[in-house]
C-alpha cells in the first residue's frame, strides 16, 4: 500500500468559497436528503456533497475530491486524526449531529476496516427511532442487543452491487467475504452515540472505489 498523502492535498475545503462562511446556514432540507443517502452505505452520499459541499453550513468542514467530496479528517488512518468536531451541533430530523468519523485500517489477515459516519447526542434507541423515521422498511435498523444494526454480505466475485441481507457486526469477516453494516452504537463519551458505515472483509479496489470514491488512491491497496 502506498505511504499516505495528505487528503488535503487532494481536495480543498468547501468554505473557500466567495460566500462568508460565517454566514452559511444548514439547508435542511438538504441535510435530511444526505442522511438518507448516508444511509445507503454507497457513495450516494459522497456524490451529493460534491454537487452541495455547503449543506452543512459553516459547522463543517468539506474536502472535495472530483466528483466526490467529505467531511474532512486529519488522518483516517490515525486514532488521534479520524475524527472532526463540528462547530456547533445540527440538527437534522430528530438527530443531533456532533462531529464526522473516517476510519480506515488494513490487516494482512482479516482484511480491509472501514468506519465512517457521525457521532449524534442522545442513545442507541433514541437515534436508530429517528433515522428508521426516515428510511423505507427494507432500509431500516433493528435492535441486536445494545446495537441497532442492518448488515448485509456479499462474496468476491459477485456482481458489483449485489449485497444480501445478513451478517454479525463485530466478528471476523471470513476470507472472501465482505459485510457492509449500518450500524447504531453507544460512544466511549456519556450521552452519546455513533451512527457509522462500516465495510470489512476481503474489499477489492473496484468494490472500494464503487462504495468509498472519496478516499484518495494512498488509501488503497
């Protein structure tokens, strides 16, 4: 794997542009449009905040990188750079949004560890209640313990998109296989809960560029 570049490098913050950013304000109708598509654990996501990097407002930070763009972290490979504090909460549709993770690791054994999403104040519940609200039946979490989770499974060598339902969040993925978990936990900080993506397992660059267009090419194999 080649050394890390620095994301910043690669991309450059949404707040250059002519607008103050002092002045800018969520548009949250915009804002509830991207959780969704966060929601999907695709690139729907990436994509929407590339055509609207300033639907957060000035609260955030945004990278743009093509045709993609993210939240911007110092290092996504770093436990001390994963993570961006946004200025000031925002609230989108019952959740109250605090800061953006992005976490990326690789183990020669296990494979590929992606994490991304957000860390929202309040519980579990209260924060899976709030974005089933939002998403279509299928789409939706279910409670597994102290976790809300929907995990789906595929196998190298199946078609692109195609994902079944099923799998454990947090057990070793076996060789070959890759889960995509939506996944609803408590954080490490009292009265708060993270809203993640995670992707794990035998990822091939095709299906990491297909679901994480936004890492730059010095977070792949």
């Amino acid at each position: 794997m080649a050394a890390l570049a620095c994301f910043a490098a690669m991309s450059f913050s949404a707040g250059a542009a002519d607008t103050p950013a002092a002045n800018l304000a969520p548009d949250m109708d915009a804002t509830k449009t991207a959780l969704i598509a966060f929601a999907q654990c695709d690139a729907s996501f990436f994509t929407l905040l590339a055509q609207k990097p300033q639907l957060f407002g000035s609260a955030v930070e945004v990278a743009i990188n093509g045709t993609v763009a993210a939240p911007t972290v110092a290092d996504p490979r770093s436990q001390k750079g994963h993570r961006q504090s946004f200025t000031r909460p925002i609230d989108v549709a019952g959740l109250s949004l605090l800061a953006w993770r992005n976490e990326v690791s690789y183990d020669a054994t296990m494979g590929a560890f992606l994490w991304w999403g957000f860390d929202v104040e309040g519980t579990p519940d209260t924060a899976a209640d709030a974005l089933n609200r939002l998403l279509q039946p299928a789409q939706r979490v279910v409670k597994t313990g102290n976790e809300w989770a929907r995990a789906e499974n595929r196998r190298i060598g199946d078609p692109i998109d195609a994902w079944r339902r099923g799998g454990q969040s947090g057990s070793v993925t076996q060789k070959g296989t890759v889960e995509r978990v939506l996944l609803i936990e408590a954080d490490e900080a009292p009265g708060r809960t993270k809203v993640s993506c995670a992707l794990q397992g035998s990822v091939t660059p095709p299906l990491l560029e297909r679901v994480r267009p936004d890492l730059p090419a010095s977070l792949q194999q």
